[in-house]
C-alpha cells in the first residue's frame, strides 16, 4: 500500500489536501479512542513524508521513504538524495567514491526552486535645479518582458505530465563504476529538458518562448521641493525571469546637474556669492541676480553701510519650495565677495582718494617709515 492510500488520496493531492486527510484518518485511528496503534503509525509516518516536499518528491521519484530504506545499516534513500553522500552507507569507501564522482552537495527537489524576488535595476534623471523648483513630468521608455498570459508563461497551450521524470523534472541516472557498483545521480530530465510537462501543443502567442517582450512606459511626477537625491520606486517593473517568481523594481535616482547654475542647494534654502568692488561695499550697490530657478531676476539692493569681505546677505522666501507646503519657500543666502578692481590694483590710490578716504577712516594710522620690501602684487 502506497503512502497516499494509507491518507486515501490521490498523487496529485495539494498539501491542504494531505492535511485534512490526516487530521481526519488520525483522530478515528487514535489508540485514546480504540484505534489501532500500528494503524496510527503508519498515518503519521505516511504524513510526515508527503507533509515534507523534498522527502515528498524523493517517495515519487524512487516509490521509497525513509523506513524502508533505513534497516540493515544500508544507506537512507533520502540522506542520499538531499545533498548527502550517496555511497555514505559503504564506509572509508564510500567517502573515497563520494570524493571522486561528486556525491556531496547534489540537491535533490525536482526542478530549481527559484529566487522569491528579481533584482531591482536603477537609473539616474539628470535634472535642473529649475526642475526641482518648479516640478515636472518626465516619462522614461525602455522594454519589459513580461510572462505569456495565454498560455501562463508555459510556452504549451497543451501539454502532459513526462513520463520519464513523472513531473518531477529530473531523473535518477545509474551509471556502473565498478563490479557491483554503481554511482546514482540526479540530473535534469532530458525527454522534458526538466520542466516536468510535456508539450503537446506550442503556444501560438509567444512561439513556444514563454515571454513575451513589449515597449513599456512609466510616468512620474517630480513635485516641487523634492531633494537631490530622491528615489522613485515602481515596484515589479523590471522583466519577469524564469529564475525569479515576481519581478524587482524600476528605480529612478533623482540628481541634480552640477552645472546648471551658481546657486548651491542646501536644505529649503538657497546660497549664492556675488561679488561687488570696494566702492560698492563702502557706498552701497544695486544689482540683478540673473537664472534664479523660478525664471525671473532677483534685485538685490544695500545702502546700509561698509560690508565686510564673507557678509552674507537674507533674502527672505527666495529659497526653494518647501515640500509638501503649498506657497512656503526657504531663504536666500547671498554671501558678499569684496574684489578689488584690476584698474585699482595697478593703478593705486591718487593723492586725492588717499586724503578723502583718511577723513573716513580717522583712525587709520600711516605705516612708519623703513627699509622698503622687496616684493609686487601677485596677479
């Protein structure tokens, strides 16, 4: 009597299945309520096989379990075949043969499991900072393989369990080493090429190749105030893969060109240096900061008295959109470089500007007199 007999069901049952056969066969056949105990044996010994795949699939693909291959000191049908040493039951020799024809480390599950997820694939949009300010839409195209719904990425719109493997996908080959002595091993189904199914008729969609490749496009919204450096994900975008039960994402990196302005980004905020000659930092200038990310010009105005080299200037709400906040901005931070002109610096002060600027400056006091030094101004 076969292991699925003793549950009462059929080969092709799903585990759900088994479970509720063995709940319902193990409670009558329970010694507490006058069952039979050698019965009650065999109804769990019969479970834990079919319960667990891999020992589930070794029983199809041999027709033997664990109990009847363990007696007499042979080796177990199962520590043969799920990655053990299939000579482990012969001894110093057994090592010796499972060293020399590879016995170690062979898996047994009918065809590879595959990985739950795919990879995920990454590519950078180069933006403005204008892009990052204003918003934008942006759609990227690239081509996406995607499983046949037709014939549910089989590549067989008919087909049949392989005899050869019996489903499984892969077959237990014996090949004589010695006199009396055989190697086994499990390979790929050649009649099936491991995929268990038979193909009767060819998918006409997908040609029989299971995949099908189409032009795919995604959309997405960059909204004003989204940082540098932002990632948009669209999760299972990436190709289906036979290796992957479902498919990784599509990763757009938001980055910022570089080069596109002056303006440094930093947070909400703005930062910008401007430069203004001596004149202006002691009297006051007006100037009209150009390729601000909004479009238009900033003016920019002091009258307040002598700046310092490095006095940064606060332009209030001039700064990026803040995000997520309808009509709130950082600041702009202008940072003032004084540079004297090149007219001023080969020219010098004449005897006039020198007097003038000593009446602003009284407390300045002129160097005493020495040995001049020996050196120029550096360009």
């Amino acid at each position: 009597m076969s292991l699925y007999e003793v549950l009462g069901v059929d080969k092709s049952a799903s585990q759900d299945e088994i479970k509720k056969a063995y709940y319902k066969m193990s409670k009558s056949a329970h010694p507490d309520k006058g069952g039979d105990a050698e019965e009650f044996k065999k109804i769990n010994h019969a479970y834990e096989v079919l319960s667990t795949p891999e020992k589930r699939q070794v029983y199809d693909l041999t027709g033997s379990d664990s109990e009847d291959q363990g007696g007499g000191g042979g080796p177990n049908i199962h520590e043969m075949f799920m990655g053990g040493n299939p000579f482990g039951g012969l001894g110093g020799l057994g090592a010796m043969f499972g060293e020399m024809f590879g016995g170690g480390g062979m898996p047994m599950g009918g065809k590879p499991r595959k990985v739950p997820r795919g990879p995920d694939k990454a590519q950078d949009i180069p933006l403005s900072l204008a892009d990052f300010y204003n918003g934008r839409d942006i759609q990227i195209k690239f081509h996406q393989q995607r499983g046949c719904t037709l014939c549910k990425a089989s590549g067989a719109l008919k087909s049949e369990q392989c005899g050869g493997c019996r489903g499984q996908g892969m077959r237990i080959m014996m090949r004589q080493i010695a006199p009396g002595m055989v190697q086994q091993s499990v390979q790929k189904c050649p009649d099936c090429n491991g995929e268990g199914q038979r193909v009767l008729q060819v998918c006409h969609e997908c040609s029989g190749k299971k995949y099908k490749t189409h032009e795919k496009a995604l959309n997405a919204r960059i909204e004003p105030g989204m940082p540098d450096g932002e990632k948009l994900r669209f999760v299972g975008e990436c190709s289906d893969a036979p290796e992957y039960e479902r498919p990784g994402d599509v990763i757009l990196n938001l980055l910022r060109t570089s080069s596109d302005s002056d303006f440094e980004w930093q947070g909400n905020d703005l930062h910008l240096t401007h430069s203004v000659e001596m004149a202006e930092a002691l009297l006051g200038f007006h100037a009209q900061i150009k390729n601000h990310p909004n479009g238009k010009e900033v003016s920019l105005s002091w009258a307040g008295g002598p700046l310092q080299h490095n006095t940064v200037l606060v332009v209030k709400g001039m700064g990026m959109p803040v995000r997520g906040k309808k009509g709130e901005y950082g600041d702009l931070f202008v940072h003032i470089d004084i540079a004297v002109s090149t007219g001023e610096k080969k020219a010098g002060w004449t005897t006039e500007q020198r007097a003038a600027l000593q009446r602003v400056f009284p407390e300045w006091r002129a160097p005493r007199s020495g040995t001049p030094l020996n050196f120029v101004m550096s360009e």
